[in-house]
C-alpha cells in the first residue's frame, strides 16, 4: 500500500473503553462501555477527513485510523481509509493510548532511517479550508488531525454564522458516510430486502443518559435490578441533554402505528443487553425484531468467512453494533433518541423520514400517516 500521503485520524476523545487513558491508570472493569463505543462519533468525525480528501481531488492521499479503535473495518468498507498497527513498546510511565497517538504522528523513513513527526491539522487551517474553498497542503504530505472534535455540520453553521457567504455546502444527499457499507454482498443484501419496510426505533438507555431511580422503576419489577446493575457498570457519564424515555411512552407509539396498520413491522435498536428489551416481545410478538433476532446468522456467517468472532464478539461487541446501526439505518422510517449521534447517522444514511421520540405521541403518529401515503404513492 503506498503511503506517501496520508491523514492520521487520532481519536479525539482519548479512545473508548479500554483505550481511554483513565482506565487503563485505574484498571477498570474489562467491558467498560462495552456498549457504547462512539462508533458514530467516531464516523461523524471522521466524515469531515473524507469530505477533505474528496475535495481534495488527490487520488494518492489515504486516510489513516488505528486498527484497536475501529475494529469496525473487518467488515464494513469505509472508503479511502485504511487501518495501521503498531509494535507493542510501551513503557509503564505512560498510558498505551499516547504510546499509540505518537506512532501515528511519526513518520519512518526507511530509506534515510530518520524519523519526522507529521503536521498537525489545526482547527484554524480546518476552517480556513472550508471558508476559502481551498483543499490543499501546500506540500506537507503527511498530517494528522489536531482539531479536536469536529463534524460537518458544524463547520458549515459556523462557516455559514462567521461569514456574508450563507450558502452552505453541506449536501445531505451526498455525504462521505453515505459510502460505508457492510463488505459482504450477502448481508448487505439481507438488511436492505428484509427491513427495507421496517419503522426503525432507536432506544437509548445507556451511557449518556441521565437515569434516576424513577426511571429504574419504570422497568417491569422482574428485571429492574439488572437494569440497576446495567447503569452501575455501564453508564460511564450522564448528560442532560440526553433523557430516559419509558417504555410506556415507546408502547403509545407502538400500539398506534400498528393500531393504524397491523401489518407494519417495527425493528428496535437499542443498546442494552437482550434481557433488557425483552418486554417487548412479550407485548408484541413477531410484530417487532431487534438485533437479537439475527445475531446467530451473523455471527455464523461471519464465521464460515473466517472472521474472528470471538474477538469481534469481546472486544467492542463489534459485530451486534455494526448490523444494529446498519439495520436501523435501511428502515425508512425512523423514531430518533434525540441529540444521538447514533439515530443521526441512521436517518443520514438513506435520508430516511425521522422524527424525534420528544416530539409527542400526536406529532409522530402524523408523521407517520403521511409516511404512509407518500410510500402509497410511490
């Protein structure tokens, strides 16, 4: 693979689970936020390096991310970028993550056995490339990214708020991310024919949101101390933006939609374990599928092509995130968990129809007949 011109996509949150600095000084639990592994923010972030190297126009320049943190790429295909390893060398004075950030900043010249660091891409030669229209490295072939967290979206509202140029460039219907796929043909082709009519609910439980107790009791009494236990081992950090919603408001919903069409199947993608959304199976039955429902076919079918399952299945729960978000993204109506990334990459997707779960039972269901029409018209 030739190299000589690359960016270097270092992780700007410190990594994620066990590559996050503070746990490998405190010696965390082993499945830390083994359900939330920012795999969208992750995408959103590394969307703006691909829209640079697309506008760029440079067939030579790759982009570059660290195999331990996107364990993702062993089986989704995510254009002009490619995964790098590093010789284990760390000393104990300091963490594995920085051992790691440096090798992805250095440069090995083989030929002269001289060592360059790359050049950083701050966040002031970010905007300026997106203001002045101008992709370009003034011959600096090697960079990594030294800007923090950044997404499209927000560079064009702040381009679009700083400058007399309100015109955004921001394409909803072309994005970088819209070019991830799944790299077996025959699973991309089972998610897009089998949930292609689905409503897609995103339920969001975990890390991030803020829990009380009463929330906790809203569970059905049978498993409200698993999901105590769950919060207490999983959710990392709480942020009011993200809210708990209940499995009553979920049901309303549910209950209309198939109320108003008894046919419609519904898939949930959520990010607890199985024992956690069981109630509604209990409730509905056949009408509604999660990713437990496919699980044993991936992973078996991953299997026979050689995937490390096992691996796939420890570290990062790989596989049921990657075909969760993927199902959920080819529903063409989704219920979003506001202010997630996670629903925003899957309305982004496909540009599916989306609405918030904030909005009210009445909104939604609205939403939904006109759903209903449009598709009948087509």
């Amino acid at each position: 693979m030739d190299l000589n011109k690359t960016i270097r996509i270092l992780e700007p949150h410190g990594g994620w689970g066990n590559h996050d600095m503070g746990y490998y000084l405190s010696g965390n639990l082993e499945n830390y936020t083994k359900y939330d592994t920012g795999l969208c923010n992750r995408i959103f972030h590394w969307e703006v390096l691909a829209d640079i190297l697309i506008k760029s126009n440079d067939s030579d320049l790759k982009l570059l991310v660290q195999n331990k943190i996107w364990p993702e790429l062993e089986i989704l295909e995510i254009p002009h970028t490619f995964g790098v390893e590093y010789q284990k060398t760390y000393g104990t004075w300091r963490s594995k993550y920085e051992y790691d950030e440096l090798h992805m900043k250095s440069i090995y010249d083989l030929d002269t056995k001289t060592i360059k660091m790359a050049t950083p891409l701050t966040k002031k030669k970010l905007y300026s490339m997106y203001r002045n229209k101008k992709f370009n490295f003034n011959k600096q072939n090697h960079l990594y990214t030294d800007f923090g967290y950044e997404t499209l979206s927000s560079i064009h509202n702040y381009i679009s708020k700083s400058s007399t140029d309100t015109k955004s460039a921001f394409n909803k219907n072309n994005r970088p991310l819209q070019k991830i796929k799944l790299k077996h043909t025959m699973l991309k082709e089972h998610v897009d024919g089998k949930y292609r009519n689905f409503v897609g609910i995103h339920i969001r439980r975990g890390n991030g949101v803020t829990i009380t107790e009463d929330d906790i009791l809203s569970y059905p009494e049978n498993i409200r101390d698993e999901y105590r236990n769950f919060v207490k081992n999983n959710v990392v950090v709480q942020d009011v933006n993200y809210k708990f919603y209940s499995d009553k408001i979920y049901f309303e919903i549910i209950d209309k939609i198939l109320e108003i069409n008894p046919t419609q199947e519904i898939y949930i993608s959520h990010d607890l374990p199985d024992e956690l959304i069981q109630q509604y199976y209990t409730r509905y039955g056949n009408s509604i599928r999660t990713k437990y429902d496919d699980r044993e076919f991936y992973q078996n079918y991953y299997m026979s092509n050689k995937i490390d399952v096992l691996h796939m299945v420890k570290y990062g729960n790989v596989i049921d995130n990657v075909m969760d978000l993927m199902t959920l993204s080819h529903c063409p109506f989704i219920i979003t968990s506001p202010h997630s990334s996670w629903s925003g990459f899957a309305y982004s997707y496909k540009n599916a129809t989306h609405i918030d779960v904030d909005k009210g039972i009445d909104k939604i269901i609205y939403e939904y007949k006109n759903f209903l029409n449009l598709i009948t018209l087509i």
